[in-house]
C-alpha cells in the first residue's frame, strides 16, 4: 500500500495543477475579453471621427481631407486601417486608408443601424479585430470599417500565458516543498510512536507515550490497553498454570515415595512399572509447562545480551559438570545483542549447551554474530548424531520423543523457541571437532516479534 505522504503529495498536485489549469484558461479569456472591449471601445471613438470628416462630393462619392485622419492610417500596413463602402443600389464606392494600398478588408455587408465586430485576415495574412457599422447617407448605406492589428495583443498576452506559467511553476514546487516539511513535522510523533513500539518491542518500556498529537491518541491510548489486558492474562495464566503443577506434582511425588518402600521394591516390576512412569509423568508435566510459557509469554521482554548471559549459562554448566573439565572458545563481538526475550533465549541456548556439555570430550566452540541475521553456531568434540538420525533431525516439524527416559537433546522445547521467532535450526557433523553441529538462524530485529 502507498504512504500517507505520497497519497497526500500526489493529491495537492493534482489540485494544484488542475487549479492553475482552470485560473489559465479563466485569465487568458478574460483577458482577451477585456483587449477586446478595449479595442471595440477605442475603434468605435475612430469611427465616429471618422464619420464626422467624412463629406459627400456631387457624385455622391465619400471623401475625406487626409489631413483631418489620424496619421497612423497614412503609413503603409501600420496594423491601423479603414475602408468606407458605399452601396447606391447600383454601385458601390470604396474609400481605403492609405495603410491598406490596393487591399481591401473582408468587410460583411450591413444594414443602416447595424454593427458587427469579428476577426478576419488582413494584409500579409494577420489578424485583424474589424468594427464595422451602417450607417444611412442620402438613402444610401454608408459602412465604416475600422481594423486593428491582434499581432501585438496576441504576443503580449502569449507573453502573460508563458510568464503566468513559470510563476505558476515556481508556486506549485514552492507549496510542494512546504508540503514535504509540513508533513515531516507533523509526521514525527508517529516516528516517535514506531521508535516507541520498537523500545517496547526490545523490553525497554512497558507502554507507549500518549503524548501524541489527539488523531493518534485513541490508537496509543487502546495499544496500551491491549498491553495492560494481555499482561493480566498471561500473569493470570501462568498463576494457573503454576498452582495446576504444584497440583498434579504433589500426588506423583508421593506415588513416587510409596515406591521406595521395601515392600514395593522387592517387586521389581512393579517398581519399575511406578519409578519409570512418573518419570515419564514429570518430564511431561516439565514440557508442557515450558510450552505453555513459551506460547503465553509477555509482549514486554527484554533483550538476550550475549556477553553477560551467555557467561552466566556456561558458569551454571560449569557446575553442573564440575566433574568434566571443558575448555569453552566462545567468539562473538563485545556488544552483541539479540533482540529475543531474554528467559526465551536463556532456555534455549541453556538446553543446547546441556547438551554440549553431556556429550562433549574436551572442548566446545560458540560463535554468534549479527551480519545480516542473528546467528549462533555451537560444535563439541562429543560422539555426534548418526548421519541417518541428523538428516531427521534436521527436517522441519520432525521432534524426537521427549517421553522417553534418556532421549537427551530436548529437541521440541529449543524447535519451538526457534519457530516462535520465525529462526531456524540446523544440525551438522563439525569440520573441526567432528561432534555434533548445531547453527540457530533468526530474523534481524525489525522481524523478530519479541516475548
């Protein structure tokens, strides 16, 4: 989907645009219209003159004193012109300013009375605004016709058009840059909501600011709701869930004691029955209670930091198996972070290294690293997976089964870690240790919706 931003700039073009379009038009029309009046007003003046010095000789030819005209009729083709017609019935009679020479002007027949204003060709094929009247002299029609030459008029006002454009132009990239810092600003408290929701994302706020501009508040105002109520659920949850496994432990615990009476062990299969089935009791109790977590952990978590976290883990380890002395070659960068809950990721991690730790010979190496995605890769020199039993593995969706004593890897709580952030998790024989090989992938921040 397009941006606001775009939508809105694309839209004040537009109306921009079709605004200048319609103030164009709607000025060079009303320009010409008033050129036009302008015209008409002042050749109707120079008919009237006209008409007054015009005398009749005993022919009844129309004459003129040349010296009673205005001079501009006497320079040849000065864009200023007039022809007198008279129509006896019988004859007609011309009488041309000397600007026309031997032309003469399209001049449409009239009526005493009359009067018609158009625009036609003239000399050398310009255009030419003609007001042209009839008149009645000695039951004759008189017609006086006067022309003005457009070439000029029609210049100055392409002159306007073209100027009118460019400052047209000039507005519209103006108001479209102000446009762009308007909508920057104005556009910043929802950058800071987004800045927000990532901090919220990371664990490093529990709620939005609702300092917001008063469009937006409503939806800060039920995200923060949203939270506040989601928190409360799970909370509630894993109350529930905590008291249900104090609950179903208590009973197994002392089914667990009944059978280290005497009386029960000296029935071996009876106490194998009991000892291996609440074993296998617990460990489902165990892993249903890590799934429940896991699929109802907090919106609001906080970030995995490597160097700190990852020295707490292989410190626990360290004294779990006091009795094997593991060299650990860890190589990640000082800083690195992951933005994935920290409890989420701890569990994770711990139980691969668990493992590492239960199979490892004399060494493990742990790198990670944030090129591009997250990533954490984890070798031991240990016996390693059978090939047929790692090309299973490392199918996706295929889990071991946990309900067996001694199945080891607690594949299914780490798969479902690693699918809950959209990672991946891959399993290989190491090049350099020859154990088993194990590369997390996950999806950088912006990806990774964190618990």
């Amino acid at each position: 989907m397009q941006s606001i931003k775009f939508r809105l700039n694309v839209g004040l073009v537009f109306s921009l645009l079709l605004l200048v379009t319609v103030l164009w038009f709607a000025t060079s029309a009303a320009i010409r219209d008033l050129t036009n009046s302008y015209i008409a007003d002042r050749l109707e003046i120079e008919i009237e003159s006209i008409l007054t010095e015009l005398a009749m000789d005993k022919d009844d030819h129309p004459t003129i004193d040349p010296a009673r005209v205005d001079s501009i009729f006497h320079n040849s083709f000065s864009g200023h012109y007039f022809q007198i017609i008279v129509d006896s019935g019988e004859k007609t009679y011309n009488l041309r300013s000397k600007s026309l020479q031997d032309n003469d002007l399209d001049i449409k027949k009239l009526k005493a009375g009359e009067s018609v204003q158009y625009r036609t060709l003239g000399p050398h094929n310009k255009m030419l605004f003609i007001l042209a009247k009839g008149f009645n002299i000695r039951e004759q029609v008189l017609i006086i016709a006067v022309a003005e030459d457009l070439t000029f008029k029609r210049n100055s006002i392409k002159s306007f058009q073209h100027t009118f454009t460019l400052i047209a132009g000039i507005f519209i990239v103006a108001i479209m840059f102000m446009q762009t810092l308007i909508l920057q600003i104005s556009f910043r408290p929802i950058a800071q909501v987004q800045k927000n929701i990532s901090s919220l994302r990371q664990g490093l706020i529990d709620k939005l600011d609702d300092d917001v501009p008063l469009e937006i508040q409503p939806f800060v105002k039920k995200i923060n709701r949203l939270l506040r109520k989601t928190n409360d659920y799970i909370g509630r949850s894993r109350n529930t869930i905590s008291n249900l496994s104090h609950a179903i432990k208590t009973p197994l615990t002392i089914i667990a004691q009944l059978a280290q009476r005497d009386d029960v062990k000296n029935n071996k299969e009876v106490y194998t029955t009991i000892t291996s089935n609440c074993e296998i009791l617990f460990n489902l109790i165990e892993r249903q209670l890590r799934r429940a977590r896991l699929g109802d952990h907090d919106i609001i978590g906080s970030k995995f930091v490597f160097q700190d976290d990852f020295a707490a883990i292989i410190k626990t380890l360290n004294t779990l198996y006091y009795d094997k002395k593991i060299a650990i070659e860890p190589s990640f960068p000082p800083q690195l972070e992951f933005a994935i809950d920290r409890q989420d990721f701890l569990e994770l991690l711990g139980n691969l290294l668990d493992n590492a730790f239960k199979w490892a010979d004399n060494k493990i190496v742990v790198c990670a690293g944030d090129e591009g995605k997250l990533w954490v890769t984890i070798e031991d020199d240990g016996p390693g997976v059978p090939q047929n039993e790692l090309a299973r593995i490392s199918s996706r969706g295929v889990r071991l089964d946990e309900s067996k004593i001694g199945s080891g890897l607690g594949l299914s709580i780490c798969k479902d870690i690693v699918d809950q952030y959209g990672g991946e998790m891959t399993f290989g024989r190491s090049a350099e240790l020859k154990g088993l090989s194990i590369h997390l992938e996950f999806p950088l921040q912006q990806d990774v919706v964190l618990g």
